[in-house]
C-alpha cells in the first residue's frame, strides 16, 4: 500500500504534518539532486504550465512504440470462483501489453466492458465505503452507519432533500483526543519491515490509532464525499505504520478477516487468467492466488498519488491486481530504486494492470488525473452511444445519472492483493476456516 498521497484531502494533525516533511526531506538526496523518478513526476504534478503529455505511452492508440510489445489475451474462468456468480469479465478479444523495460508489468486495455464498469463502480461506490471497511474519514467524521454514499444518492435524488450533517470525532469525543494526544508525543513509528521471518510478536504489535484531527468541521454528507480518497478491502492496513494490522488476526483468528468482495475477488483471478502461462514470472504461480486484501483509491481530479512500493505483503512472489475506472490518470512505472527513471502509461478507464516479478516491488505512483477524460459511457445517458444505450442494464437506465454526476470529477482505482504466503497462516496454527474466511 502506498503512502500518503501529495494532496490529501483532509488535514493532518501538526505531528502528522512534521512527520510527513521529516519523510519528504529524507527522501531527497543532501546534494539537493532529484531522484529521476522525482524528476518525471515533477513533469505531470505542474499545473501552470501543463504537462506535455506526448511521451506518456498511450495503449488505447494504435500508434505503435518500441519496447513495447502485444500478446493475446487467453481469460478463463477457474474453478476456484465457480461457485461464486460472476457477473463479470474480461473479453477474450482483449489484447495484453508488455514493456521491454519492466518485466513483470502487464496492462490489458479495455479489458472490462462498459456495462460491466458501471456495475463494478456502483458497488465500489455503494459497497465498499461503508462498514465495517474502514476509510481515511473514518479516522476525522462519525460516520453514518448506512455510508457516506447512501446519503450522497438520497441529496442527488430530490432537490429538497435535506442532507445530514455528519459531526467530528474530534468535537463529539473530547475525551479520546486528549488520550490520543499524549499517545502522539510518544516517539515516532518507524516503518517495520515485515518478512515472512519477522518475529510473530512483531506482527502481532498493536498499532497506534491514527489522530483525529481538531480543525475539521462537520459537513453535508454529499459534500464530504468528494473528500474520500481511498477505502480498504478485506485484511485491514494500517498506513502509519505502514504494516497490515495483523494483531486482529492472532488475537480473533482468520475468520474476522472481511473478505474482499466476490466481483472484486473473482475479477481480479479472471485478469490474472488472462496472461498466457509462458510469460508469467518463472518463479511465480498464480493459479492459487488469494486476493486477501486491497483498497479501493478515488481521485478527484487534483489528488495524486506519490511514487512508492507497496511491499508490506508477507508474499513477495504473488502479482497485485489494479483497475481503473472514470477518468484517464498518468501511470508512472519506474525500476527498484528512485533513481531509475519511470515510464509514464496512461491507464483509462477499464483497463486492468499487473504487477509481477521484478515489477512487483517498483516504484510507481499517479501524478495526474487528466481532465475531459471520462469516456461517454459513463457520462449521463444522453452522451451514450446507440450500442451503449442498447446494453445498459434496467438500474443503469434508472439511477446512472447520480453515478454519472460524481464521476465527473473523479477516477477510481481498485487494487487487489495477497498478503500471506501458502499455508502461512496454518503454519501459525490460525487454521480455523481460514479458507471460507479468505
Ligand atoms: C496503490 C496504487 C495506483 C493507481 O493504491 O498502491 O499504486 O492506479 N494505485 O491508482
Ligand atoms: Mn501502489
């Protein structure tokens, strides 16, 4: 999982702020000389001038480019995930795309239909932000029990309507802050690295609480969700430390994990079929991948995503799984370190990435949504295409247009991976229903 992005949406506390700048000033060389892969993301974060966006490699075109080569999509449907009904797929027509500079990496254009975007982002939107999956609000807001969305649907659905004010954690529960405070003096978290090998009371730390920050105020539940930038799917994250919060699963076992939605889940082992068998990693088998964890990202058009590697997965030999849907964002693919300079792909809507082998542990990050993007399908239903309008579904016809609405602003990005190694949990003795659990 990544770290903070550049422009979050919610204002920090000050120690959260410090602790943020101390982490970008270490991240800078002393001599003052960026990283390339710095320099490239300065490339897409300007705003005045724009960028010039004639080098970002663009899959959707057919202009062809060197070092990057086409393969055919071969999707199957496992038995894994028979029993789930699977409501969506990838097209067999589809194509695959490589990059001779980063081995491991595969994106798969258009792989979802527009039918089925719409469907996966009406569940992302309705489903996933709400309890028990946690959301970078939930550390500031009382949120509402029935989620943020159903009360952003119910202020799109009358003009009347009255939206609820949805209240500070900080003004409700005086209490908790100044425990919290004093929690926050102690002295700074730094990121554990987690292996297979760490130590089992490591892993099994409680971690802090993040702080819930005094100078936010309550507000409209429409309003606030524009402010929502990322919730998580199955095992939970703690992004302070950066470490999964794998104390909840020593203390009440597997079972409690939340398990990643079935559309999700099954979506993402569909993808992974896809690839034919003789380019994935030598050292990799993806036929027993378990999606145990994600998080589903929404950008609005000013939020980036700032270069990192998501390596806090016990497993490092498993793929990670992203989706894209809304508008076009910059992808930035770089190598191990900082100092290898980046690829930047434009990732559209429906469009499915892996991340493997070397590819795995990469750099990479989102310094720009780009804007006029949102393809016409998922734009009100009068911008749709004859062919568009003949497939939507009845719910589309009905209710799309508050879908449509958010979308305007935004892009969302679903990512899906696994955390634990084969048989890691049984080895701890965590054996109960661990596979209707994950
Ligand atoms: C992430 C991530 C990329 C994207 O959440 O770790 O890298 O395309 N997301 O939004
Ligand atoms: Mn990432």
């Amino acid at each position: 999982m990544p770290g903070l992005p550049i422009d979050a949406a919610i204002q920090q506390s000050a120690s959260a702020k410090k602790r943020q700048l101390r982490a970008k000033l270490a991240a800078q060389p002393p001599n003052g000389i960026r990283s390339a892969f710095r320099e490239v993301e300065k490339i897409y974060l300007s705003r005045n001038p724009p960028p010039d966006y004639s080098s970002v490699i663009d899959l959707h075109s057919s202009q062809s480019r060197p070092g990057v080569n086409v393969h055919q999509c071969q999707p199957d449907f496992r038995g894994s995930i028979t029993q789930e009904s699977i409501d969506c797929g990838i097209s067999p027509s589809c194509e695959i795309f490589t990059l001779l500079d980063h081995p491991g990496l595969f994106i798969i254009p258009r792989a979802i239909s527009p039918r089925d975007q719409r469907g996966l982002i009406k569940n992302c939107l309705r489903k996933t932000t709400k309890k028990p999956n946690v959301n970078n609000l939930d550390t500031h807001y009382v949120l509402p029990d029935k989620g943020l969305w159903y009360h952003y649907e119910q202020s799109r659905q009358s003009a009347n309507h009255k939206d609820i004010m949805v209240q500070t954690v900080a003004g409700t529960n005086s209490h908790r802050i100044v425990e919290d405070k004093s929690a926050c003096s102690r002295k700074l978290i730094t990121d554990p690295a987690v292996t297979i090998e760490t130590p089992i009371d490591v892993l099994k730390a409680t971690k802090e609480a993040p702080v819930p920050s005094d100078s936010v105020k309550p507000e409209p539940a429409a309003d606030l969700f524009y402010k929502l930038r990322w919730t998580n799917l199955g095992l939970m994250y703690h992004w302070t430390s950066k470490s999964y919060k794998l104390e909840e699963v020593f203390d009440r076992g597997p079972q409690t994990i939340i398990p990643v939605p079935a559309d999700l889940a099954s979506l993402a082992l569909i993808v992974l079929s896809a690839v034919p068998p003789e380019l994935i990693p030598p050292n990799e088998d993806w036929s027993n991948f378990r999606p145990e964890s994600g998080i589903v990202n929404f950008y609005q058009l000013k939020n980036t995503l700032m270069g990192h590697v998501d390596q806090s997965e016990l497993v490092e030999n498993k793929p990670l799984v992203s989706l894209s849907f809304g508008h076009s964002a910059v992808f930035l693919i770089g190598g191990t370190t900082r100092d290898d300079k980046p690829t930047a792909i434009y990732l559209h809507s429906g469009d499915a990435l892996i991340m493997s082998g070397s590819c795995r542990r990469a750099y990479h990050g989102v310094p720009r949504v780009v804007k006029n993007t949102l393809p016409n399908y998922l734009c009100d239903m009068d911008q749709w295409s004859e062919d568009d309008r003949a497939d939507a579904s009845i719910e589309d016809r009905n209710d799309w247009h508050i879908f449509s609405d958010y979308l305007r602003t935004t892009r969302i990005n679903v990512n899906i991976r696994q955390v634990f190694p084969e048989g890691y949990l049984d080895d701890l003795g965590l054996t109960n229903d661990r596979k209707s659990a994950i």
